[in-house]
C-alpha cells in the first residue's frame, strides 16, 4: 500500500470509474449508493458521488466494522428490466422502444438518463427477492410494456405508433415509480426481519 509523502496516512486506490456499491455493515444493514465512485484504503472504503471525493460528499466504511463491499461496473445488469425480467425479448423489445422513440426527444433523453442513475440499487434489491410480490408485480409491468413495444414496433400506422409511444412513456414513468416503491417496501420489511418472498 502506498503512503502518502507527508504523512503515515495509507493513500486510497481507485480507479475513477462510476460503479454501483452496495455496503453491509456489520448488524446487517445495506447502504446503496448508486453512480458512485470508490476508492480503499487498509482502513476503510471510501464512496463518492464526485470522483474528486470532498468530504461533505463522501461516504467512509471503516473495515473494521463492515461486514461486506459489493461493488458493480454499470451495464445491463445493473437496471431493473434486466434484474427483473432477465436477458431476451422483453429486454429486448424495451431497448427499441428506448433508441426508436424515447432517446429522439430531451424529455425522453431525462427520463432514460434517470433511469440509469436510479436503476442500480433498486434492481440490486429486487434481485435479491426475485419471489418477492412488489417483485413480481414489477415484472409484470415490465411484461406488459414489452408486449406493447412489440405492437408498437410491428405496426405500419403512424397513429398507433404515437398512441402507443405516448401510453409507454406513461407506463415507463408508472413502472419506475412502482420499482422504487418496491425497494424501498423491500428495504423496510429487510430493516425490520420481515422480509417474504
């Protein structure tokens, strides 16, 4: 480990890309930071969301009293249609209504870049109960705006393609907010030991 030149402090080691990072501490408790960046010392983790790590945007994970650091490279995986839904042609049908219509707009452009940032620790948690009700009526949703991609993209009508777009849009809003509602329900039932699939 080096050292700083100054001091008998062990310099951190990153290597400044975003991540997700999920910390348990010692009593059991998750601590989700998504779009972070992350750097170790011998002592201790260290999290941020600026990867010039100031303090009063930093997170510290003493070694000692942190039982695990799981840490995730943003891709696929990391997004609730994956975690849910898995890989296949609802992903599938999902990212073409994403590049065909929702990324051609600014607003559709916010709405996808949201998605990305809060995506990574609500998909961790509904990985972790696959089984779980709020999961499975997550997939569902999923399931459905799939199957209106589909229609969307096998239709020859512009009408119905806009129709369409706009209700996906709507549901797209509708499944992001039922997602974070289902992390945090799951968060709050692991919180407390209650926690069913």
């Amino acid at each position: 480990m080096e050292r700083d030149e100054d001091s008998d402090t062990p310099v951190e080691i990153g290597d400044n890309r975003e991540k997700h990072v999920t910390a348990i501490t010692n009593e059991g408790e998750h601590r989700d930071h998504g779009n972070v960046y992350l750097r170790h010392s011998e002592t201790a983790f260290v999290v941020s969301s600026d990867s010039a790590f100031p303090d009063e945007e930093t997170e510290r994970y003493a070694k000692d009293t942190t039982r695990r650091v799981e840490v995730t490279q943003h891709h696929s995986a990391c997004f609730i249609t994956t975690a849910t839904a898995g890989d296949g042609p609802t992903l599938d049908a999902l990212r073409a209504f994403r590049d065909d219509a929702l990324i051609r707009s600014p607003p559709g452009r916010a709405l996808v870049h949201l998605y990305e940032i809060v995506s990574p620790p609500i998909a961790a948690t509904l990985a972790r109960h696959p089984h779980a009700r709020t999961t499975r009526f997550v997939r569902w949703l999923i399931e459905r705006c799939a199957s209106l991609a589909h229609h969307r993209t096998a239709s020859h009508s512009s009408i119905v393609q806009s129709v369409l777009s706009i209700v996906l849009t709507a549901l797209y809003i509708i499944g992001l907010c039922c997602a974070a509602l289902s992390h945090g329900w799951i968060r709050l039932s692991e919180s407390s030991g209650s926690v069913t699939d």
